[in-house]
C-alpha cells in the first residue's frame, strides 16, 4: 500500500476509534470529555439524540471557524473548514451506532474499567487521526482557530476551551435539570489522561507519522 492510501487509512480508523472512545466515556456515566459535555448534557436532559446534538454543536464550531479565517483572511483555511461538516456527519453517526449497541453498567469498578478504556480510545484516536493532517475534527479545528485569532497557544487556548465547555453544560445542567449533568470525576481524569495517552502514542510512533506525512 502506497503512503497516501495508508495516510488515509490510518486517519479513518483513528476517527473510528476516536468515536468508540468517545461514545465509552459517556457509557462510563462519570462525567465526559468537555468537548461533548455540551451535547451529552442536553441529551441527557431532554432526550433528544446524543449524536445528532454532536452533530449541531460541531456545525456551530465550523461556522466559528470560517468567521475567524475570513476575518484572518486566511481563504486557504475555509475550504477544509467546510469539510468538517460531512466528516461530522459521518463521525456523528458512529457515535449514534456505538451509543446503540454498547451497554451500560451500575458497577462502579466496571464503570472505571470503561472509563479508562475510553480515555486509552480517544487518546489514541485523536492522534492518529489529528497525525495525519487531512481534515481536523471541529473540536479540534476550532481550538486552532481560536489559537491563531488570539495569538495563543494551542495548549493553553484547550484548556481555556474546555473551561468555557464546562461551564455552559454547568449552566443548562443547573437551571435546566437543577442538578450537574455530564460533569464529574470522568471528566477530570479525561481531560488529563487524554493529553497523556496523545503524547505518549506521538513519542512511541513519531517516526512512523514523519513518514507517512512527509514526502
């Protein structure tokens, strides 16, 4: 198989992975990831569909970018910005199928057993398929818009996004259901271990990623 198919596929079954992940950490039912505590807490709270909320939330993040890459005149950006859109689509409905067939548990050690299995899952997804520079995820893409709007790292402008994630579910959950939903000891240790999973898997195949992006 020649670089470019391989590249492609290595970005597909991240993305895959990334949704198994992703759909792990809201079965853990411990709080999620920030990037879907918005969605999820929604869902959660009115019984509207998880993965076409996702969906929504990604379409707003898109359309975020765009804005910033017009204003930044950065035209070159806005054409991968809209393929975010189909590729949401898709990765919506992976979530949709997952949330359908993979069951949830009241055991709490079972519970931790998947979180953990969801935090190895999104770490790894993320990174092969952010490794592989052919469309970001709007979770993603938007963090790096926001970095270049602001002239801030991309570390320090997730952190911040995460924060700003977190309070908006805080607020529906409060004055919408009057408890906290989506939020909890899952989240925490999803937003650290995530980060350490990502780092781990680019030092272990860092040359491996060199070649398949670079000519």
């Amino acid at each position: 198989m020649d670089k470019k198919r391989l590249r492609i596929l290595v970005y597909v079954v991240g993305m895959f992975i990334l949704a198994l992940g992703l759909t792990l950490n809201t079965k853990a039912n411990l709080g999620v990831s920030p990037i879907i505590s918005v969605p999820y807490s929604i869902s959660q709270i009115t019984g509207l569909n998880f993965g076409d909320l996702t969906f929504v939330v990604y379409a707003i993040f898109v359309i975020v970018q765009i804005i910033i890459h017009i204003r930044l005149k950065n035209h070159k950006r806005i054409a991968s910005d809209i393929l975010q859109l189909p590729l949401s689509l898709i990765f919506t409905r992976l979530l949709n199928i997952f949330t359908v067939y993979i069951p949830t548990s009241q055991n709490l050690g079972i519970r931790f057993i998947i979180l953990t299995f969801a935090i190895i899952c999104t770490g790894i997804g993320a990174a092969m398929s952010l490794s592989m520079q052919i469309v970001l995820n709007p979770g993603d893409g938007i963090v790096q818009a926001l970095a270049e709007r602001f002239d801030k790292s991309v570390g320090i402008t997730k952190n911040l996004f995460d924060c700003i994630n977190l309070s908006i579910t805080l607020c529906i959950s409060l004055f919408i259901a009057h408890q906290i939903v989506g939020v909890g000891i899952g989240t925490v240790i999803a937003v650290v271990g995530v980060g350490r999973v990502i780092a781990l898997f680019h030092h272990i195949f860092e040359s491996k990623i060199e070649y398949l992006i670079f000519d």
